[in-house]
C-alpha cells in the first residue's frame, strides 16, 4: 500500500467530508495501465488549506468562523502528512472514456441528479444544492461537462474530447 497526497477544491471537499462524493476522475494519456496515478489499495491523504499555531494543526475547511483578518492560512501545496485529518482508501480504479460516466457515477462524483425537462432521463443539474438552470439533460451530457469543463480548460481534456479517464472509487477512512 502506498501513501499519497491529492488536493480536492472546497467544494469537492464538502461531498467527501459529508459522505456523498465517492469517485474522482483524471485524463489520462491512453488507455493503459503504466498511465495510472493510483492503484487499489493507496491511501491518499487530502492536502487542503491548514495552519499551525499553539501546537495544533487547523484546516481552512470547516472552520469558517477563524477566517478573520490576520490569519495565515498556507497553501495546500505546503501541507505536510502529519497535518492531513482526512484519508481515502482507493477501492476501484477503472480506465474509461469520459463520456461513458453513468447517473451513479455522476452522482459519486458529487452531482445530484434530478429530471431534466425534456424528461428523457434523469439529470444531474444541482450542484450541492445550486441549480444550473442553464443545464437542461444529463443525457446529453450537459450538466456534467459543465462540472468537468470548469476545472479542465485544455482542449483535448474538456468533455467534448471525450478523453480517456481513470475512475478511482474511494471510501473514507477514519484515523
């Protein structure tokens, strides 16, 4: 088993910690095993904004009530093992293309999936609670390109490429 560090966006963050988000994706260059950051059985441990003062370590996240002026947070980047508090076991790693994501999958990877309005097939168009009104069928893809393509500008990773992903699955692990 290996031990590595990962970084998730606050918002991704919220799903892991709440219980709800249990899959992320990454491009990968071809459909290859040798092209595989993680494997079943890694234990990552999440890298999120910290501090350390009067001998404690403090996360950012979770903590919205110490952000004041004067507080030094430090960057995820900077973060050091003995500060992380959350882990994730890698239990599935499944090489794809993107497109081929399911409703459950969607799901597990923290969209929440209602009916779209042309009634062809559920859609994930709220994201923790926020409606994307400009989103209208999963089905289509629309709602979950939207996700992908926000944190993947390059053209050959947005959705409409249709990349080639891996799909780790997770459990969260309790220290």
């Amino acid at each position: 088993m290996r031990e590595l560090p990962i970084s998730f966006s606050q918002e991704e963050l919220h799903g892991i910690f709440d219980g709800t988000r249990t899959q992320f994706r990454y491009v990968i260059d071809a459909p290859n095993e040798s092209h595989l950051q993680y494997q079943v059985g890694d234990m990552l441990w999440i890298r999120e904004r910290w501090m350390y003062t009067d001998g404690a370590y403090i996360h950012r996240f979770g903590n919205d009530d110490l952000d004041t002026p004067g507080m030094k947070w430090r960057s995820p980047a900077d973060m050091v093992r003995a500060a992380a508090r959350l882990f994730l076991k890698v239990t599935d790693v499944r090489i794809q293309r993107l497109q081929d994501i399911t409703p459950q999958e969607a799901i597990a990877e923290g969209s929440y999936l209602i009916k779209c309005s042309c009634n062809r097939r559920n859609a994930g168009i709220t994201i923790r609670g926020k409606l994307h009104p400009q989103q209208v069928c999963y089905k289509c893809g629309i709602e979950i390109s939207h996700l992908w393509d926000g944190h993947h500008e390059r053209a050959e990773h947005t959705w409409d490429a249709n990349p080639w992903v891996a799909a780790n699955t997770f459990q969260k692990i309790e220290p």
